[in-house]
C-alpha cells in the first residue's frame, strides 16, 4: 500500500488502508478509545464498616420503639380532642375535632326569632372560631408532651 493512502490511527502501528474494514480490537487494547481519566476525580476510598456491639444495637431499637410509640399515642390523644366555642350570647355552638373539622353546631331556637342573616353567619363564625382556638390549644398541649427538652 502507498503512504498516502493510509490513514492515521493514533496507537503507532495499527496504521490501516482506506477502504478496509477495521481491526477487531478491544477497547481495553487501543489506548484511543479510553477516555482520558479526568483530573477531578480523585480515588475514593472506602472506609471500613464499623462493629457496633449488639448492646448498643438493642438499646437503639428500644429507644426508636419507645419513640414511636410516644408518637402513636399522641395521634391517638390528638384524634380525640375535641374543641367548643359558642357565640358570645350564647344562641350558636359549635364542636371541632383535633384537626378543625366542624362536627356539631347547634342553634338555640330563640335563633329564630330574629330573621337576619348577617347576624346568624357572625355567630355561627364566632362560635366556629372559638372552638377552633379550643382545639388548637390542646393539640399544642399534646405536642408539648412529645417535644422533645
């Protein structure tokens, strides 16, 4: 073959004619076709696992167990709150749960005698809103007890 007609390969002595199909050769054999390591990456190495003795393994488990133990009986302590509010004259009272869902309201039947609406939905609210500020209240008490000092 001419000189001319060869190509270039990087790797001295796998020159090739054009035209011919190319050499099988493994990645791991022609040095051109690995990347170029990157001078950022650093070897990393691995730090041996540490022992922990049983002990110390059973005494995190309690203390996780007791943890979420404290937790669920919180959940069930929250879940059975239950705040009340009434209006300030008393006509409309109302009863949430822990998460400020309306449950009850009741209206006394002097309600009734007065026909305006404005002042109905102000009571219903006032009452909604003190029952609320009950519960919430004592969610926070609950929530103090698990917080952790």
């Amino acid at each position: 073959m001419f000189p001319s007609r060869m190509r270039a390969h990087p790797c001295p002595g796998r020159e090739r004619a054009a035209g011919s199909p190319p050499q099988r050769t493994s990645r791991r054999a022609c040095p051109a076709r690995r990347p170029a390591p990157d001078p950022g990456d650093r070897k990393r190495t691995h730090e041996p696992a540490r022992r922990v003795p049983n002990s110390t393994l059973v005494a995190v488990d309690s203390t996780e167990d007791l943890v979420v133990e404290e937790l669920r009986a919180a959940h069930r302590k929250i879940e059975a709150v239950r705040g009340s509010g009434e209006c300030p004259d008393g006509l409309v009272t109302a009863t949430v749960d822990g998460r400020g869902e309306l449950l009850a309201l009741d209206l006394d039947p002097r309600i009734y005698r007065e026909h305006d609406t404005r002042a109905l939905g102000a009571r219903i609210l006032a009452a909604v809103g003190e029952a609320n500020a009950d519960a919430r209240r004592q969610v926070a008490a609950v929530a103090d007890l698990i917080r952790p000092r």
